[in-house]
C-alpha cells in the first residue's frame, strides 16, 4: 500500500488516496477516452478529499449513477463515482503527484459496451 497526494492542474483540488498494486484501468467509454484518464479504484476510505465537495462541479450523464467531480477553475477531473461501483471512487492517477506509472500494469475496461 502507498499513499499519494494529488490535485488538480490549479491546486484548487487536493487529496490524498491509498493504492494497493500497481495497475491502472483505461476506460473506453466516450468520457474516459476524452479525457484520457488512467483510472484506479479505491474503497471509501482509502480516498481523503481535502477540498470540500460543494467547492468542485458535479457532472453526470446518461443514467445519473456516475458522479464526476471538477474543478470549476481548471477543468481537471481527479476523482470520481462510477456507474457500475458507486460505493467505491474512481481516481484518475494522473492527477497524482510524483508518480511513474510507465511500469504499471494496464487493464482494459470496456464502457462502451454498457448501456
């Protein structure tokens, strides 16, 4: 297990979160493959977000379920709900300070597939 501190582009949003194992899950659906998110999912409490979630824009889409988290200031979206595991969060490690993730291993998930 390691702990992280992460953000957004501006600083606006900041967390910390705790990753068991070295793999990332890219998504295919439409809104992860824009943005070209590399995805790990965390139990609630492996997630501390320090900025308030009243402080970020909320985006959902489609079936509602999926809750996605931005900054209002500079559009980067580090962490989310997702649609198929709602108890769980979903962080874009990409938002992750100091982290290589070159060696990690990458599992597909295919979104489009879902209805």
């Amino acid at each position: 297990m390691a702990t992280y501190q992460g953000s957004c582009h501006c600083g606006a949003v900041k967390f910390e979160v705790d990753i068991d194992g070295k793999s990332v899950r890219v998504c295919d659906c439409s809104i992860c493959f824009k943005r070209g998110a590399l995805n790990v999912r965390v139990e609630e409490d492996k997630l501390r977000i320090k900025t308030p979630l009243e402080d970020m824009s909320l985006y959902q889409w489609h079936t509602k379920t999926a809750k996605d988290y931005f900054c209002p200031k500079c559009g980067i979206l580090p962490f989310r709900r997702p649609r198929t595991a709602p108890s769980l969060w979903t962080v874009n490690v990409r938002c992750l300070d100091d982290i290589d993730v070159s060696n990690w291993e990458i599992e597909p998930v295919y979104g489009r597939q879902l209805d």
